[in-house]
C-alpha cells in the first residue's frame, strides 16, 4: 500500500467559520430526524418518559469529555479527529483501531438514513401517485448527496445552515404552542427529569438513540484543517453546539411528553411513533405546520446524509494520506479542494449496497435501521472512550499550560461514563433487536472485530512498513 504523505492534495484553508462547523455538527445530528423519527422510538423501546432527563444526562457526559478534547485540540489539526487524538496520546495501533471503528459507524449510520430516506420520500411520492421502491429513491439522493459533497466545503456549510434554521424553526413554533396551550393533561409535569424515571431498565436501549444524537459532534476537528482561526473557532463551535443540542433535544421531547402526558405518552408512541409529531403539529396549530414538518424532515435526513458524507470522505482522507487506505483517498479537487475520490468511493459504495438491499426486499425501518445505528453508537462511544484516555495520556507527559481540571479530573469523569455508558448499551442490544436475535451477540463483536483488524493492521506496518509506520499520525501535528 503506497504512502502519499508527499504529494497528497490539500484541503481548502480558512475557507469556514465557526457557525458554519456548529451547522455541520448539527446537520450531523438532525434536529428533526431525531426528534420525529428517533425520540418516539426511545419512548417506546427505551426509558419512557425519561428521555428528556436522559438528553440531559448525555449531553453533561459530553460537556466532560469536550473540556480535555479541546485542550489537546489545540495541540493537533488533522482531518482524521479521533485517529490523531487516539494515536498522539495512546499509540498507532490503538489510533488506527479507533480510525477503522470510526469508519464503520459513521458508514453504519449513512446507510441507516439511506433507509430512513427512502422509506419517508417514497411514502411521500406515493401519495402524489408516483409508487417508486424506497430503495431506488435512496439511490437517486446517493448521487445527489455526491454532488454537493465534492463541492466547496463553504457551500455546504451555508447550504447545511438554511435547512438546519427551516427545521429548528418549526420545532420551535411546535414547542411554543404546546406552551401556548398550557401544557397537556399535567400541566407542566418535570416527571421527565425525576432519577427514578430515567435509571429505569430501558435507560441502556435509550443511550442508542440518544447518543446518536449527539454522534458527530468531533466534526469540529474533522474540519480543523479548513477551519478560520482554528484556535478559537474549535473550541467555541463545540461547546456551543453540545449545548445546542443538549437543550433542543431535552426541552422539545419533554413539551412531546407534556402534550400528550407523562401517563400516556409511552401508549401514544407505541400506537403511532411515526405520526404523533404530525397529529400534535396539526392539532396544536394546524396541517400546515405538519406538512412543512414532512417535508423538513426528508430535507432533515439529506443534511444528516450531506455531513456524514463529508465526515466520513475525511477520515478516509486523512487514512489515505497516512498510507493505512489506499493512497487516493488523499486526493483533492482541482477546484474545490474536496476530498473527490474518498466521496466517490464512498457513493458507490452506498449505491452498490441499496441495489442489493433492492434485490433481497430488505425491509427498511425494521432491519436497515437497527443494523445501521446500533453498531454506528458502539464503534463512536468506543472511540469517545479511547479518546478520553488519551487525553489523560497527552497532558501526562506535558501539561502544556493546563490545569487539573482540563489535562486529568474531566477526561476521567468522561472516561468513566463513556464506560458504563458502552457497557450498558451492549447488555441491553436485546432491547433494541427484539429480544432473541443472532445480532445481539453478532453486533458487538463485529465491532470489537472491527477494532482488532485496525490493531493487526498498524502492527503489520511496524514490522512490514517502518518508515510509514513512524510517520503515522505525525501529519499537522502542532504540539
């Protein structure tokens, strides 16, 4: 496998600032792909009415880990994000395992959306006349996704900006209105937030689909390398899109379970997770909030499909430079400066897969979804976890001006609920395949499998490839 590390394209510099790095980071996320689709299928398979409390306590978890990602981020500008963090502070091997899971999820997650996608375009097509397989318009959007990825990343960012303010603003107009109304049957019940109503049994089902939306939040580093004073924009775009994310995903589900009542949410979802968002919209203020809601949320899932796609084109970006993936992931546009064959790859990749999918009548919702996302949340939490412990790894060896707080006690806190978090994920997969399923056991250890291939694969350069070996990881490195 060549090394390119010499003649690898460049990205596009200072070409983005701050508040176009939060709208990727929360294109990446869905407001209202998360909220529509995920939090009623939460309710239902997770905690019940302790999401909201859960949002909150996921988001805190993150705010820990985000203080020690800053500080070595300061430190580190590369593409790669967790790779170049995982392989500074713990080593190459554990730093390319963590770049291979990485990979994987965010693959994962890409191909649940493209399920998600196609399943709400074509049930939207076909109420207009126009039957077309979920899957054909899945491939469409595919090609339609590659096009805006290879473009200037600034035309992204301000393109992901517009959908990202059209799809908060009618969440935003929703939660006024159940405020305007005073409320559900309860009134303004906190019940949500209660410990007793979050630590439940299903808390572990309900980490997945609450950690998925906060997955993708290390875009801020992704974009390093084309980021506007990367100093400062990184850290400020990544507090305040965690805080974004946090108090929209927390405030919005519990007016969801105010309106309808804690005592009959869990009912509510399980009769019609799909549309209770729609029938509330519609009732609370009319059937044009609901159709703008329809429609947001399939222009929701091409954004989460846009940032993902261009996440994921720079990991294998900055794996193609290293010499880990085939070196021509490491070219650029001639005009964009966009990683073009990394996107291309990955395109064919995804249409490749829907076409089979096609041909074996894969069910969208009910398998492309759940063996999508669940191993997307167990490779990223994994990595987060790796991620924390370099942090302590970094700063042990020189404090570069940090404090306590930053180099040692917020990275381990972090570490310590990344832990359990993971932990209860993985014992709680019945929850989320539907009791006795071969994936219970098969998912988990896919992804531990993932994570070994990437640790036998930076050995083999040690003792295949030594040069290449030594200069992993070393690329922009500004310590």
């Amino acid at each position: 496998m060549e090394s390119s590390n010499a003649n690898a394209g460049a990205l596009r510099k200072n070409a983005i600032g701050m508040w176009s790095i939060v709208f990727f980071v929360l294109a990446t996320n869905g407001p209202l792909t998360g909220l529509v689709g995920a939090v009623p299928t939460a309710i239902q398979m997770g905690n019940g009415i302790g999401i909201p409390g859960t949002f909150l306590v996921v988001g805190l978890a993150y705010l820990l880990f985000a203080v020690g990602f800053v500080a070595m981020g300061r430190h580190i500008r590369n593409a790669g994000a967790f790779y170049a963090y995982v392989s500074t502070g713990l080593g190459r091997p554990l730093g390319t395992a963590s770049a291979f899971l990485a990979i994987v999820a965010y693959a994962g997650m890409q191909v649940a959306c493209y399920g998600l996608i196609g399943f709400f375009s074509a049930e939207s097509l076909s109420h207009v006349g126009l039957p077309v397989p979920w899957w054909a318009v899945s491939i469409v959007i595919a090609v339609v996704v590659q096009l805006f990825g290879t473009r200037n990343v600034a035309f992204n960012g301000r393109f992901l900006g517009l959908l990202m303010l059209a799809e908060m603003a009618v969440i935003v107009v929703f939660d006024a209105a159940v405020v305007y109304h005073g409320g559900g049957p309860s009134g303004y019940s906190v019940a949500s937030f209660k410990p007793s109503n979050v630590f439940v049994p299903g808390f572990g089902a309900a980490l997945v689909f609450v950690g998925a939306a906060f997955m993708g939040f290390e875009t801020t580093a992704i974009y390093a390398e084309e980021a506007r004073d990367p100093a400062r924009t990184l850290p400020r775009a990544t507090y305040l899109a965690l805080l974004i994310i946090m108090g929209f995903f927390a405030v919005s589900s519990w007016l969801l379970v105010v309106a309808v009542g804690p005592d009959d949410i869990v009912a509510g979802v399980t009769q019609d997770a799909g549309g209770i968002w729609f029938a509330l919209a519609t009732k609370l203020v009319g059937p044009g909030l609901a159709d703008a809601m329809n429609i947001l949320l399939i222009t929701s899932l091409f954004a989460v499909l846009l940032s993902f796609h261009n996440s994921l084109s720079r990991y294998l970006y900055a794996m193609g430079r290293e010499g880990i993936l085939w070196h021509r992931f490491a070219r650029t546009h001639a005009v964009h400066q966009t990683p073009h064959v990394a996107s291309t790859c990955q395109t064919l990749f995804s249409v490749v897969l829907l076409a089979v999918f096609g041909a074996l009548h894969v069910d969208p919702m009910t398998q492309v979804l759940p063996i999508g996302s669940a191993p997307a949340t167990i490779g990223i939490v994994a990595v987060q976890l790796l991620t924390s412990l370099a942090v302590i790894r970094f700063f042990r060896r020189e404090h570069h001006g940090t404090n306590l707080w930053q180099r040692l006690l917020a990275p381990l806190a972090s570490a310590i609920a990344l832990a359990g978090g993971l932990t209860v994920i993985v014992t709680n997969m019945p929850l989320l395949t539907g009791g006795d399923s071969v994936f219970n056991e098969a998912i988990p250890l896919g992804m531990l499998g993932v994570g070994v291939i990437g640790l036998l694969t930076a050995w083999w350069f040690k003792f295949a490839r030594p040069e290449l070996y030594r200069n992993l990881s070393r690329i922009l490195h500004e310590v």
